[in-house]
C-alpha cells in the first residue's frame, strides 16, 4: 500500500471527480488493519478555564516543581480525588515519616 502523501494535482483530480459524482467506492476492498492498541495507559482529555492570576499561579508553582502545568493539574486532581475515597491521598507510613523528618520550631 502506498502511504506517499497526494500531490497537489492528485487531490484536485479527486476533488473534481467527487463533484462530477465520478467516485466510486469499492465495497468489496479488504478492510484496512486496525492500528494497535496503545502501550501506555489511554488519557482522556477536558478543558478547562482559568481566570488568569490563578493560570499564573499554576504555572509558577508547576515551574518550582520541574513539571508542566497539565501535569501538576492531574496530581492535584488525582490528590483530591484520593482524598474523596478514603480522605487519605497519601499513606499514613509517608505522613508518619515526613513528620518526623521535621525539626521542633524554635
């Protein structure tokens, strides 16, 4: 099968055939392969709005932590959806540690 992209010529000689209603379609044509499926996990898309100080906001923080904005949005998501569980977005082992790990205020 030929994957090269059409020329110029090649897509105008189409466009006119489908106005003339000279293209046909061969319903007795093999039906293409279906891509594989994807290795990594599939991620759904939303779109959301922002009002800009809190966009600026994200961006600051998401700069301070080395990572894009989308992404520190899934952590935060994925926190507070953890938090809607079972109110613990974090185990109690990694609490206990960090607290500890913490100096008595002066």
């Amino acid at each position: 099968m030929n994957t090269d992209p059409l020329s110029e010529q090649q897509m105008d000689a189409m466009v006119a055939a489908v106005a003339a209603g000279e293209f046909t379609f061969d319903r007795g044509a093999p039906t293409p392969a279906l891509p594989p499926k994807p290795d990594a996990e599939v991620m759904a898309v939303y779109s959301m709005r922002l009002p800009s100080d809190v966009a600026q906001r994200l961006a600051a923080v998401a700069k301070s932590k080395g990572v894009k904005p989308s992404t520190l949005m899934r952590q935060y998501v994925e926190w507070c959806l953890a938090t809607e569980v079972n109110d613990r977005p974090i185990s109690l082992t990694d609490a206990l540690r960090a607290l500890t790990q913490l100096r008595p205020a002066a």
